[in-house]
C-alpha cells in the first residue's frame, strides 16, 4: 500500500523538507509528498480552495486521514493497525492530509475516513511533515516486527 502526504504549502529547500523526503524514501512500499498552494488571501474562500486541491490530489480507492489537534490522538501502534485495516480493507493507498494555517475544509472533513491528531499542540507545517513521514516508517516497522519500533 502507498502511502502519501498531502500538504497545504510548498517545502522549498528546507532541512525539514529534506527530513521528509528521507523518511518517506525508506517506506517499502513507496510515500510521496504531494503539495498544493492557493493563491488566494487567507480567509474561508482559501481553506475551501485548498481543500479542493487536497480532494482532487487523492487516488482513486485511496483512503484518507486528515491530520487534526482536534482528532484522535492515536499512538505509532494505532497508526500502524489503521494502515494495516485499510490495506486489509481493499484500499490502494492512504493519504494524511495537512491543512493550511486555518485547517481543513469541511469538503475534505467530509471525505476523510479518520481525523488523528499527534496530541494537542500545534506544530509548524514543515516539521510536522517530517514527523509524520517517521511515524509512517515507524508504522510500515511495527507492521512487519522490523526492529525499528522497540517498546519497553
């Protein structure tokens, strides 16, 4: 199963960025980042059009978390056995959605199989790539009792 990344934003040439690429380049089965940007002004009509870019990036048969403080918080265990239900499930890939600096559209809220959050606290978009591109190898370790993941 793919696994992707869909982000509000663009990553430029950032240590973060470069972070995400490799966590993301070690996934067995393949991760990629897929990013979107609006050019509109911050407000309503630009959560809405980013949301319609995350929407239309999403394969077709793909499963779709949108990443919220206001989720689940879920562990690297719980990650791990809801990619191996929706892999079992029939689905082709799984997208995590990042929102933009307003959140997510409710289009997209809408369309999301799960909203998980990674606690409570707010995170600046770029690091939060790379932690979730981790927690996605973490996820994929746990799956096949790769050594990666210890827990005491």
């Amino acid at each position: 199963m793919q696994l992707l990344i869909l982000a509000v934003g663009k990553g430029r040439a950032s240590p973060e960025n470069s972070l995400t690429q490799g966590w993301l380049s070690r996934l067995p089965q393949g991760g990629s980042l897929i990013e979107v940007e609006s050019k509109l002004y911050p407000g309503q009509k630009r959560t809405d059009d980013e949301g319609g870019r995350l929407l239309r990036a999403i394969p077709d048969g793909a499963a779709l978390a949108v990443l919220d403080p206001r989720g689940k918080d879920i562990s690297s265990e719980e990650l791990a056995a809801l990619i191996d239900h929706w892999r079992n499930g029939g689905f082709s890939a799984a997208c995590f959605a990042i929102g933009g600096a307003d959140g997510h559209a409710d289009k997209l809220r809408q369309r999301a199989n799960r909203t998980i959050a990674f606690g409570r606290a707010t995170w600046p978009h770029m690091l939060f790539r790379a932690m979730l591109a981790e927690q996605l190898y973490r996820a994929s370790s746990i799956l096949v009792n790769h050594p990666y993941h210890r827990a005491d």
